[in-house]
C-alpha cells in the first residue's frame, strides 16, 4: 500500500473542462493537513495555482516567476483552478489563474514561464554564515497550526516565543527548512516553502496577532538541474520586514541550496 | 496657454466602454517622449495601467501592490487598457488589468487596494546614509533613451561609464531622483519612478547588453498623507540584483521620502 507524501496529496487537481480557447479548470481541495490559523497555509495555495499551470497542456518551460492575491480566505471545500494562457511568445508565456470556491474568485495569480538558456551567470547575494542543519534541533509543532507539522524546520534567528522580553526591533527570521517527510524538491515545493516564514509581527511583537498575506510574489533562480542536486537536502531561509504601517507590512525574503545557490528572491504584503 | 507635464500628457485615458460586470475599457497611447531602447520605458506602462484602475468607478481606497508582467514590447500606436474588479471586498479591492495594442494582450498586471486604516507602525528600513540631493549635480541625459530626459537623476552609487575598468561586482545603484520638471507627487507618478534604475547588468558589465524588464511588483507603504508631504521633493532610490542566471536577473529595490519615510519596495525580473 502506497502512502502519498501528503504534499502530493493535497496537491492532486482533477482536469474538469477545457474551453475553446484552452483555458483549462482543474478540480481539487486543501487537505485540513495544510490548515492554518484562518484557512489553509498560503503557500501551499501558491504551490497548487502553480500546479495547475504545469498541469494544463499548452505550458512549455519552467516558472520564472509568479504572484498570488489572496482576496479572500479558503475552506478545506471543493475548489476549482482556471488556468488562461495570456500570450505565448517563442521562448517565454504569460499565464492568469484564478481560484474559485462556492462560486466566487478568492485567489488570483499571474506567471512568466520561459525555455532555459544559458548566459553570463553570477550571484550577489551569498549564504549568510550560519551553523549546519544537523547541529540544530527540529522546532516541536505541538499546539502549532497544522501546516507547520509538513516542515522540519530548524530555527536560527528569529524565534517566536511570545515572552515580552523577547520584543525585538528586528524581524529578520533565518531557518534551515524541508519537507516533513523528506521529499525531492520541485518548483511546487519550493513555492511552498517560500511562505514558510513565521509572521514578521509575531517576532517583532511576541503575540499572536491576526494577520495573512494579501500578495506574494517569488521569482525562481532554481533550474531543474538545481532542484534535481538539492534533492530532499535542507534549505536556508531568511526574510526580513521593511516597513509596518496601517495595519500592513511587507518582507522580502530569499532561499538559498544546501550548497548555497540563491534558488528564490520571495516578497509579500502582509 | 496650459502645457501639462510630460507625465500627465502620457497618463492621459480615455474611457470607452463599460460592460455589463463593470469592466471599464479605456483607450491612451503612451507618446515618444517616454520612449525606452525597446517600445516604452517600463516604469511608464506601470503607471498607466494603476492609472486605469484609479478612472475606474468602482475603485476604492489607494493601490497597496501592483504586480506588471510586461509580455510583449509596446509602440507609440494606439492602446487599450481593461479593469477588471476581480473581488470586492468590505476594505480591499483585487483588480485584473490587461493592455492591448493590435488586438493583442501585451502586458497583464494584478493589484490590491485598500481602505486606509491607523495600526502599530515601524520601519526596519532607515534612509541609507546619503549626501544631500542638492549637492550633487543633475546627470545629464543626452544620448539616453528619451524616458531619461523626463527626470532630474543625482547619481551617488552605480554609475554606467562604459568604461570596463569601471566593471564592479556590486550592482547596487543608488540616487536622489524626481520628475523633470518637478509634479507634486502621486501614486501613478511613485510607481514610475520604481522602475527608474538603470539595469544592473549595465553597472556589472559596463555594457549596453540587451535587457528588459519581465515582471514588475511594487508595494506602497507611502499614504496620501506622505505623499502630499513629499511635494515635488526628490526620492532616494536605492536598488540592488540578488542573482544573474540563464539570462535573468532579479532586483530588489526601495525608495524613501526626503524626510526618510520608506515609500516604496519595489521587485523585478529582467
């Protein structure tokens, strides 16, 4: 008897119709596995638009990168996915992709897919030195929301304790990460985990504020080849908040290989 | 005898049609003196299509994000603009924005809007260390791509000389900029200027490579409050690659007020 990871469990779409113009909508649900504090964990919202994309016919390439609105909150009830392929140039598309829930759109998302080539390569921004995943321990999930139990996910900075003196002025939050079992990285994956930091104003504060990301867009360095090296290896993490204001913030964070290539620039509106 | 400022000339629309869910069509051409080596300058496309929302009667609130794929190169003809109102929520609105030229979708853009609200506010992001705007000199633009002559740029970091000893391996660009001739600032005019870094792979290479930009996403963190403040003083802009891969790169860039507030956190793919 086979036991699908559970990322791949709740990562199943059903092909349900395809229009004229090759749109097609694909059916599926977020298991309770992935739930979160108000509905499920926005990345793995990411990583099944994503999915769906990769699953319509007419996608060539890989994503380069790819922006989700999340409009309003999801249950763990019947979904469905349009995919629209906006324009298709020789070497680069353009996709939209909208959610639909009890008959309204909740979620949309653009993304740029492009065919690999190889050009003038080089990397500015480095690992940042930190201890090796194995000398640190996994963070327990107990009492956490569901989502987090999908994740080891070894803290280095940027703790939520919820004790006041643990009040910081900076929220930069750096983790090694993985999937929990292992699992061989791909681009859902790793959209997946781009989401995987705790909210900025749970370290700044140490409370439990109600919060959720209103837009996330990452932008994928990885190639296949990448992924395929990285394997179900940890990843290193870090984001860090710019500003708080009116209720909003923004963080720009980034993830790096177990061999220290930058695989995603992520940021997002909080 | 009026003349309106370059900037308002461009961002001029003309509405031409509601449909029957309220999608608003409006029609503009973007004119020559925004021109860019390729079709327009990026930053003014952007500026356009949050224009569009903005004539939109449905619209409420200020924008929060924007996210701009540019897919395919624009001329100076004629252009149509669509706004959609995806999702309209109690204090926030998602739109879908879609230009064509020739009867072809050309660029896409998502952005959320927001009712303002007051809440806990900091900025982790200070005003980098900088000499003043006024001590520095104004770069000239002769030669340059049209859009150039439409700002007052002071360069302070990242400079394009052509000069190959001049290759460095920080890309990061730094400068005090505002509109040529200086306008009251506002948010169509703020997201242009998000867009006003010279290409980082100019400063790496010292050389005109063929570039453009992907995906654009901007973040306001700016009120109208802060940006009646702001007036017609400069910006500073500050933005920085993380990574060049397989012909692509990504940049994070921010823009403070004169008075150090953080106003913008801006991302691209080129």
């Amino acid at each position: 008897m086979s036991h699908p990871h559970p990322l791949d469990q709740t990562l199943t779409l059903t092909p349900q119709s395809t229009s004229a113009t090759g749109d097609a909508v694909f059916g599926g649900r977020i298991l309770p596995a992935y739930g979160n504090m108000i509905g499920p964990y926005g990345g793995i919202i990411a990583a099944l638009l994503l999915k769906a994309i990769l699953q319509n016919d007419q996608r060539k390439g890989d994503p380069l990168g790819i922006t989700i609105n999340f409009a309003a909150p999801l249950d763990d009830s019947e979904l469905s996915i349009t995919t629209q392929l906006v324009r298709n140039n020789r070497s680069s598309q353009h996709w939209n992709v909208s959610l639909s829930q009890q008959g309204q759109i909740a979620v949309t998302a653009s993304s740029v897919f492009s065919v690999q080539r190889d050009s003038w390569a080089d990397q500015e921004l480095p690992l940042p030195p930190v201890p090796a995943a194995d000398t640190l321990k996994s963070l327990p999930t107990a009492g956490m929301p569901a989502w987090a139990a999908n994740y080891d996910m070894r803290m280095i900075k940027g703790w939520v304790t919820l004790q006041p003196d643990h009040q910081s002025d900076d929220s930069t939050r750096t983790l090694w990460v993985r999937d929990n079992p292992p699992r061989a990285l791909d681009f859902p994956a790793l959209l997946a985990i781009s989401d995987c930091f705790f909210p900025c104003i749970f370290v700044r504060k140490q409370q439990l504020v109600p919060t959720g990301t209103i837009t996330l867009t990452t932008y994928f360095h990885a190639t296949p080849d990448e992924l395929a090296q990285q394997g179900d290896q940890f990843l290193l993490a870090s984001a860090r908040a710019n500003r708080f204001h009116n209720g909003f913030s923004d963080q720009t964070g980034h993830i790096w290989s177990a061999t220290g290539e930058l695989l995603v620039s992520t940021h997002q509106l909080v």
